[in-house]
C-alpha cells in the first residue's frame, strides 16, 4: 500500500468547506464505476476479499491505539472514494493496490486501474479488551457509516444526509467522495477525520470526531452548498429494520418472537416532554411528521435487551445499539419525519428518520448545523419519567375494537406506596373512541401497566396519545401510536 505524499501549508476543515463550495458551482460529475468484474459479486463472494492484516494501518505493538483498514470495491459498493491521510509529514493519497489484499475463493481481477480507489474503510480501537483491536466505525456506501460501542453489534446506519426520501420524485443518494483521516497519536482516545459530499443538487463538508467506549460519540459538523432548490433535506438521517416486533403481526414461516435492529423513535422537544414511537411493519407505506421545535435530541432505539424476546444465537438482535443525536445549538422550527416501508424479510433497512428544518436551503448559500451522534446500548437517560417498556395490541374484529397494553417501568414507580394511585391520560381523534381503561402495578419489571379498549368503526387511521399521571403530574413518556384500520 503506497502512501503518495503532496506538500500541505495547512489542512483542516476550511480546505474541505472550499473544496464543496467551489464544487457547488459547477454540475455534478458522478464518479466511474468499479470495473465489472467486482459489480458482479454476490454478497458472499464480496466478503471474500479481505485487506491483508499486515497492510493494516498505524499497526502498533501497544495496548490502546487506533488503527485503520481500507476496504475493497465491489458487489454493492461500485463507487470508489479516495482516502487520504494526515499526518506530521503532511497529506498524503491511499493508493491502491490488489496485492494489498486477499482474494479468497475469488480469481484476482487483472487489469484493475491503479487509481481504482476504495469503498470506504473501518477504525478500530480496543472498545472491550484492551488486547483486542475491535472495529467501532466503518464508512461504506454513498454517505452510510455505522459505529458500535462496548457489548454492541453492528445494527442501524447513520448517513451525511438524505434527500426527497420517500417522494415522488424518487430520493436522491449523496455520496462521500473523499475522506481525510488525521492519524491519531500515542494514546489518543478520539479521532478525527474529514469528508466531502456530493449529489446532484448539493455538496457539503464533513468534520467527524470520533471517541470510542461505553457510548461511542461522534462530534458532527457540516457545511452545506445546495446546487439547486431541493424539496426536502434530511439532516442527521438514521437508517434501521423493523421486521416483526411485539405490536406486529407474525408470518407463519417465522419462528422467532421479534426480529428488529430497532424497536422505537425517541423524541425530545424544547419543552422537555419524552415521545415514544413504537415501530411497525405494516402493509403500506407509513409517513410520520413529529413537530419538534428547538429540538433537544432524537433518536432510534434498541430498549428491549432480553435475549429470549429474540432467541437468535446468530443475530443477538438484543447487542444491536440505539442512536441518539443531541443538536449543537438552536436547530430552530422543523420536524422529525419517520418514514416506515413495507418489509417481508429482516434483509433490507425499511425505517428511515431525519430532521427537516422549516427554513429551506437557498440554493448556493452556505447551510451550517452540528450535531453529537450517541451510539451505546442504553439511549438517553430520562430517569425522572417512566419509560414506556413494551406495546402489545389484540384487535377484535367482529366488535371492531381494539386492546392496548402498555407497560412502563422506571422513576420510581415501583416505590410508590398503593395509597398513591397512578392514573393515565389517553387522546384519540375522531377516527376512534376510548371506551375505559385502566392502570395496574407492574411488579415484574418494577412499573405500571396501562390497558385501554378503543372502538374504531372507520378505516381512516387514528393518531393516540398516552402519559401516567401522579397528582395530576405527568411521570411517563408520552407514548405515541399510528393506529391503522
């Protein structure tokens, strides 16, 4: 793996910021495609290829340190980006070279250009043992990057950004063309790296600082050059699969109880109130608007953390991480949009949540906005409201009614005395009708249990809306539903 060095005065995230300006003005080139030959690789066959493990970068003989690995084109990764890396010497380009890889079963390409680039690349760091290099982020595919954190596995995606998704005039894919990656010193504990986006309609430039443990952190900023009017911007998108959970419908080919990388959108507005969303997998397209006004943070969680909801020794689906994004500064007036697509299978990511700011981007007019983006197996902290644990939902058709219970557990609802009744608040529209409900003790997860009945004579969908109440206090999430026919 050759290292090709250019001199550089200085680098640093205003030459990426000139670099998507001056990109901005004139019309998007996308870059060539992988040969052919590595298209056409199937899944497996893709996997196949691996970066020889001593051409590994920064390789170190101490026990914490950072070290990076290229990765290969091919299969669904038939962009190529460049990588280049930054250090006391200056910048320097990644050159390619097959012999820096292992092909497996595969036959080696022949003829491969020596500019053919990379897919992206993977950071690794000693997150669980400090003898073990474990990978915590790897960035491949348009502008998708994943991170895990202590005990996780890989499971939802984050992306720079998304565009029209879910529209009629079809979405619009940008992509990372190049990264600059500063090799990190002796003992650093985070790393930063730089990104340059490009799409038909939009350019923009990328810092990511990155500190691996317990929750990986990611420090996000970005800089946006719209090239023309754009219906919709996503800011801070997250990309997961629901498949089946505990309020779905269950295909008879399936045996396992629940199969999700995320099983919830986690809202937090500017007046402080907790919004729970439970995931589905209807049989339609679903669009969510959730105004959120100076927003505090928002998110895609895993809560459920019990092997047996799951009972897959391949998938540990219970290991998958939440993703939760606090905004730097006032974000202002927008909405989080939550987009769930019909799924048949656990293969294909079908729920797709962002920002929209109500402010449209003028096109070529900078757009600024930063952002932490959390990655760890417990979410936000929101000890002083009961999180909503679990939904589960029974329909009777010939009453054309509907059950819910919702169980809640946390800020101490298991220590309330039996004289301190706990009460709910439930909302519905005029598409439904609350006919009672009720709230129990949970003892087995230390909570409440809310169970009400709905009648719904219509097939028109129903917006509901759930808290627990303690002396007319709120002292739960409020817990959000869709309600189809």
């Amino acid at each position: 793996m050759l290292l090709a060095t250019h001199s550089v005065l200085a680098f640093d995230y205003e030459t990426v910021v000139a670099r998507a300006q001056g990109l901005a003005t004139v019309p998007f080139k996308p870059p060539q495609q992988t040969p052919q030959a590595l298209r056409q690789l199937n899944y497996d066959q893709y996997r196949d290829i691996r970066l020889r493990p001593e051409k590994t970068l920064w390789s170190s003989t101490r026990k914490r340190h950072f070290d990076m690995q290229p990765l290969h084109v091919g299969s669904i990764f038939n962009y190529p980006v460049q990588i280049n890396i930054i250090d006391r010497e200056g910048m320097h380009r990644l050159d390619y070279s097959s012999a820096d890889f292992s092909f497996g079963q595969n036959p080696v390409p022949q003829g491969l250009p020596e500019d053919l680039g990379f897919a992206g690349f993977r950071v690794r760091y000693p997150i669980n043992r400090d003898s073990i290099q474990d990978e915590v982020v790897v960035f491949a595919g348009a502008s998708y990057f994943r991170a895990v954190s202590k005990g996780t596995l890989y499971g939802l995606s984050a992306r720079g950004l998304a565009i029209d998704t879910a529209s009629e005039r079809g979405e619009e894919f940008p992509i990372f063309r190049e990264f600059w990656l500063e090799r990190p010193a002796a003992g650093d504990t985070a790393m930063r790296l730089y990104a340059l986006l490009d799409s038909k309609r939009i350019t923009g430039a990328y810092r990511f600082v990155i500190y691996p443990g317990e929750t990986t952190r990611m420090r996000i900023e970005a800089t946006l050059f719209p090239r023309a009017k754009i219906d919709e911007v996503g800011i801070a998108p997250l990309t997961s699969m629901f498949f089946i959970g505990k309020n779905s419908y269950r295909p008879d080919y399936e045996w396992r109880p629940e199969i999700h990388d995320s099983d919830g959108l986690l809202l937090l507005d500017g007046t402080g109130e907790w919004i729970w969303r439970p995931l589905d997998n209807q049989k339609a397209l679903r669009i969510s608007l959730f105004e959120l006004n100076h927003p505090k943070g928002f998110g895609l969680l895993q809560r459920d953390r019990r092997y047996a909801s799951y009972d897959d020794l391949e998938t540990h689906m219970e290991r998958r991480p939440s993703a939760w994004i606090e905004p730097i500064g006032d974000w202002g007036k927008g909405h989080v949009k939550l987009t769930e697509i019909p799924t048949n299978n656990e293969y294909n990511d079908n729920v797709v949540m962002y920002w929209v700011a109500d402010q449209a981007l003028p096109p070529q007019e900078p757009f600024n906005y930063a952002y932490w983006l959390n990655w760890n197996a417990k979410g936000p902290q929101t000890d002083r409201v009961a999180q909503v644990y679990a939904t589960r939902t029974a329909r009777n058709f010939e009453e054309k009614t509907r059950r819910f219970v919702v169980d809640f557990s946390g800020a101490g609802l298991a220590e309330l005395p039996d004289n301190e009744p706990i009460k709910a608040r439930i909302w519905t529209d005029d598409n439904s009708r609350l006919e009672r409900y009720h709230v129990s003790r949970n003892p087995e997860i230390g909570g409440a249990r809310l169970s009400f009945l709905l009648s719904k004579d219509n097939k028109q969908r129903s917006e509901l809306r759930a808290q627990l109440v303690k002396d007319n206090e709120v002292v739960s999430e409020t817990w959000s539903y869709l309600l189809e026919n």
